[in-house]
C-alpha cells in the first residue's frame, strides 16, 4: 500500500486487505474503509490555518 494515504477517521498509515469484503482495502487500526491522501505541501496542512489566525489576532489586539 502507499505510503502517501492515510486514514480518514483515525490517521493511521497502516491498511490491510480484508479477504471477507473481497480484498477491499480497510485501516488495521479502526476498520474504516475511506481515506484520504496525505498531503505534503505546507499550505495545505491545517498549521497554516492556525498560523494566519493567530496573526489576525494578534494584529487585531495591536
């Protein structure tokens, strides 16, 4: 499996293929079967989100 994906619900990196739901690839950790690609680039991550809010704050009290 790629390294790239991760779960959707729990995060983990880890899936297995379940052979009861014909191969269907599933998280080992929590069972689900959606996830999400990983994303690499640092305006896409959610500190980025945090980051300008906290600016705008900041900038704001001053």
């Amino acid at each position: 499996m790629s390294v790239n994906r991760v779960c959707f619900n729990c995060g983990s990196s880890s899936f297995v293929s379940d052979r009861s739901l014909g191969g269907k690839i599933v998280c080992s950790k929590c069972g689900s079967s959606s996830f999400k690609n990983k994303s690499s680039s640092f305006l896409k991550s959610k500190k980025l989100l945090f980051i300008a809010i906290a600016i705008a704050i900041f900038l704001i009290v001053i």
